[in-house]
C-alpha cells in the first residue's frame, strides 16, 4: 500500500494535534521494571523519567557469608530494573502510536516509536 504524501500533508494539523494528546497521556502512563525476582523495582512514566526505585532489604544483605552487601550487584539490578522499565514504557509508547496512526487511516508500522 503506497501513501499519498498530499494526504499526510491534508492530516497535518490533525497530527499535530494527535501528538500534543499524546505527550499529555504520556504523563499518565506509569510502568514498573523489576530485577532480581522483584528485589528492585523501578516505576517510569511514559517520558522515559524514573519516578521511583525500591530497593528490597535482601539486596543489602551480604552474600557467600560476607560481611560487606555486593554493592556491584545492587547497582547492576538497578540498571536492568531501569532497562526493564524504559522497554515496558516504550512499548506502551508504541501502543499508543499505533492506535493514534491508526485513527487518522495511517497504516501499521509507518508510525514508530524507537524510544532515546
């Protein structure tokens, strides 16, 4: 299926406007990323911004009977928490694209959302 570019040129102002009711639902959007079985867990809004992390006390517990908590690996759950997040966030992104392209008779996959 070819797009006429005078079309989308037509839907312009309707896109627009399709776009800034998107940024605002952006707001609303709030996902939680995990690691670690639920040790840390991240909440993101859909503007890919952290607006929580919890840290489960277990994490801080020491590990293999040491007496110092792996602070490594506290670090490490909380970037694959994040990473966890930002994907579940993105693909609600893309979730909302899509409905919004398929509201103005966009095909599928002409809109995308690749996220930062």
């Amino acid at each position: 299926m070819t797009i006429n570019p005078l079309d989308l040129m037509k839907n312009l102002q309707k896109l627009q406007e399709h776009v800034g009711d998107m940024q605002e639902q952006l707001d609303d959007v709030t996902v939680t990323g995990s690691a670690g079985g639920g040790m840390v867990e991240v909440d993101m809004n859909g503007k890919l911004e952290v607006l929580a992390v919890r840290i489960a006390k277990e994490a801080w517990l020491p590990t293999g009977g040491g007496a110092e908590p792996d602070i490594e690996m506290v670090q490490d759950l909380i970037v694959a928490a994040c990473a966890d997040a930002g994907e579940k966030s993105r693909q609600q992104i893309q979730s909302h694209v899509g409905s919004m392209a398929q509201t103005m008779g966009i095909p599928p996959g002409i809109l995308t959302f690749g996220g930062p």
